[in-house]
C-alpha cells in the first residue's frame, strides 16, 4: 500500500480486477502526458503517473480510479517525493473528510 499526500494506492490482485474494466474507457493522460489519479483545485499540483499505463474511473460518487501499470511506474506530484510502484493493477482512492450532512473528497 502506498499514499502520497491525499491519495492512496492499494494493490489489486489480477484476478480482483472487476471484468468490465476490460471494456470502460480510459481516462485520457494531461497536456505533460501524464496520467493524473488527483489534481489540486487550489495549488494546480497533481498526484500523477508517469511511463506506461492505464487509468479507468469506476463508477461511483468518489470516482476511484483502478490504475494499470504493466511495467511498474512512478507517483510524482511537486511537493511530495516520488514513489516507486511496481508493475501491476492498483485501485487509487482520494482521501475523504466528513463535514456536517455529508462526506466529500478533501480539497487541495
């Protein structure tokens, strides 16, 4: 399991992986070519991929992102140290926080 700031990524076995992810669209990659799991409303900063992948949304009011990488990558963000990930599949979810009435994603 790994976290880097606000967002967390916990491997997923091959055979977890939901069949419909083979048919849903991928998330398509930012104008540096990178694959965003979290952008920062405020600061612009963003939890991104770099190298080889794929990013699928799952359906849901939070959006998890199910993250492929068949060749291992690396999480960088501006403020944050990169982190190493190795090959495989990997559900990405956004911290959350509660507020009175409802629970949201945490903003940036």
């Amino acid at each position: 399991m790994y976290r880097q700031g606000d967002v967390l990524i916990v491997p997923v076995a091959e055979e977890a992986v939901p069949s419909h992810v083979a048919a849903a669209p991928r998330e398509p990659r930012d104008g540096r070519g990178r694959l965003v799991l979290a952008l920062g409303e405020v600061t612009g900063h963003a939890h991104a991929v770099v190298g080889p992948g794929e990013l699928v949304r799952e359906p849901g009011p939070f959006g998890p992102f199910l993250l492929h990488l068949p060749q291992g990558g690396r999480v960088v963000h501006e403020e944050h140290g990169p982190i190493a990930l190795p090959k495989g599949w990997f559900r990405v979810i956004r911290q959350r926080e509660y507020v009175p009435g409802s629970v949201r994603i945490v903003a940036d």
